[in-house]
C-alpha cells in the first residue's frame, strides 16, 4: 500500500477480522455506488474511511438546501454543485490513500450494464423503484453481490441480494403496480438519523462481503425502527421466476423509456406527438411541460382514446414511474408508439440545466 496508508489504518488493522492482511483486500475492492444522497453520503464516507481502494459514484442530481440536514458530504457552498463530482472532492479530501471517480448521469438500460462491469460490489442507495428493479436486474445478469437499502421516515431496512446466487430484489419485492403510488424522501420527508443508520448498515454489508465474513446479511432482511430501538431479520427465499425475469429484460431490444436528450430532440423536431401528464393536479400546478392533464387513475378509469397508429405517445410524471406504468397500459391496449419520459419532470428539469 502507498507510504503513510499504515498510520491511516492503524487502528483498523488492530481488529482481529481485519489485520494488514484483509486492509489489502480493502485496498483491492472496486466498489460502485449509485446514488450519492441520504443513504449514499453516509455509506460512502465509511467505504472511504475503511479504505475501499477504488470507489466509483454514479448520481445525476446537484446539491440542494433541502438534502443538507441528511446529506452529510454536503454544505451551504456546494449547493448547485453536481453531487457526483462534489463527493469525490470530499472523499478524496478525507482520505487521500484511496481512488474515487464521478459518473454524473442517470442509470438507464442503456449504461447499466457498463457502469457495474468493472465492479466487485454494487450498492443501490437510490430512491427511484424502476431505477433498483433495473440495478437489479443487471447485477443478476453480471452476477454481481447488490447492497439493497431503503428508509421509510424512522424505519429502514437493509439486505444484500444475488451474492452467491442468493435471492434478489424481484424474490424479496415482486414487482408491483404499486411502485406507482410510493414517495420518495423529498415528497414525504427523511429523518436523518434514519438515512445515517441505514446507509452505515449498507456500509457494513460491502466490508464483510470484501472480508468474506460469514454473516452477510443474503437471504434476509434486518429491519430497524430508529425511535423504538426495534431490530428484527425476517429471511426470505428465492422466487421461481424472479431470477429468470431479470434475464429476460436485457434479451428484448423494445424500449418503452424515452430520455430527456432524446424527446428533447423531438420537441425541437417536426415530429408530430401527443403528450399526457399523469401526474396529481397540485404538481401540475408547481410545474409542468403541457400536454393533456389526465391523473393516473383517471386515466386508467377512462376509455382509452382514439390515437392514429402513425402518432407518438409520450407520457410523463414526477419521477417516471407513474408514466411508465401508464405507458405498458398502453401498450397493452395495443397502442404502438407509447413513451414514458425517463425520470420524470425531476431528471428533465436536471438535464435542462446542462
């Protein structure tokens, strides 16, 4: 390891289940972790002060007042600032023995599986459900161990899934037409001392898969309630199928997703499109881009509407997950050319920045 790595870890390496020996595996570990907000910054800056020797950061989004209370990487100058590249600043500031890289952009199917293919662990600290069923579906195709955490205000959990084979996100969770209808933290609020437990849980997970300890947490779920002190692990087992879906979704070239670079392009085009907003009436209130307000029970209650089979749909909502639902409704009806736009207004109003 480089000069001056000893004093660093010092006290680290007086741990029995440690020692110089396993700090060199730690060293070794190349870990991505996707998302740098309420969960992430935690986790990352343990990975960072344990000595994770190579730590890739993939987020899209920029700092804001609101994520300062729980986004510990953060303060009141690196609002506006890209938080990809401004965690790799601090990290690389907090530990100078190890190499951190940025990735400022959104994971979608067409850079997952590049993102995670030159990683030994995968952590998933995002707040978008069709972004984790996506991370996850790309870890069982690589057979890559994902780190799994989420927060529900003082309740967490955490779980790794697909390490050796173990059951995954879809054997935990089955997708569901649910996922539609669940808040992320920004909409419904986030303790911070939940996001801090949680996320140095999901930190926790990565060293002992490193150190190949035998209590990994695959195969069950640890949940805690933060203000009760409640602590339980609930196990769970593979799914038929789950596996197998996961697969399948990297064998079918369709897309049903449109990016924000690309309709962009076909609002400055002669593209001839219609577009439906699903979204509740007081978000079209705050900010919207047009086209027909129809909130998604509505526009699931309604007849569908005659469309020409040469028009293009395009379907948008908060975080793009409402959209695409509504979208494989669509498509179910038979209509062809239907698009949900990736990520919502909150990826556009991102990408309209750049």
């Amino acid at each position: 390891m480089p000069a001056g790595t000893h004093e660093y870890y010092e006290s680290h390496q007086k741990l029995p289940f440690i020692g110089m020996q396993r700090q060199q595996q730690l060293q070794q570990a190349k870990v991505l972790v996707i998302g740098a907000g309420g969960l992430g910054c935690p986790c990352l800056q343990y990975l960072a002060g344990c000595g994770i020797g190579h730590i890739n950061i993939v987020d899209f989004d920029s700092v804001d007042v609101s994520n300062l209370h729980r986004q510990i990487l953060y303060n009141l100058h690196d609002v506006g600032k890209p938080k990809a590249t401004t965690a790799v600043e601090k990290l690389s500031a907090y530990n100078p023995y190890i190499s951190v890289t940025a990735h400022q952009l959104f994971v979608d199917e067409t850079n997952v599986m590049s993102l995670i293919q030159s990683n030994d662990i995968i952590v998933d600290c995002t707040d978008n459900f069709q972004v984790r069923y996506l991370i996850n579906d790309a870890c069982v195709l690589s057979d890559k161990p994902l780190v799994y955490g989420a927060i529900h205000k003082n309740e967490g959990h955490v779980t790794v899934f697909n390490h050796h084979q173990s059951p995954t996100l879809r054997c935990l969770f089955p997708e569901s037409d649910m996922n539609n209808s669940i808040q992320s933290c920004a909409d419904m609020g986030a303790y911070n001392i939940t996001t801090g437990i949680i996320g140095l849980m999901m930190a926790n997970e990565v060293i002992k898969i490193i150190l190949q300890h035998p209590d990994v947490a695959a195969s069950k779920l640890i949940q805690m309630d933060v203000l009760t002190g409640n602590l339980q692990q609930i196990g769970y087992k593979s799914s038929t199928g789950g596996r197998q879906k996961s697969i399948e979704r990297f064998q079918s070239s369709e897309t049903i997703e449109i990016s924000p670079a690309l309709f962009s392009e076909k609002m400055k085009g002669d593209e001839i499109f219609s577009l439906i907003d699903v979204r509740e009436d007081d978000e079209r209130l705050i900010f919207n881009i047009g086209g027909i307000h129809l909130p998604l029970q509505q526009f699931l209650q309604q007849s569908i509407p005659q469309i020409s089979s040469t028009e293009t749909i395009i379907i948008y909502c908060e975080s793009g997950e409402r959209s695409l639902y509504a979208a494989k409704y669509l498509k179910q009806k038979g209509v062809a050319k239907v698009y949900s736009l990736q990520g919502g207004i909150k990826l556009w109003k991102q990408f309209r920045k750049y």
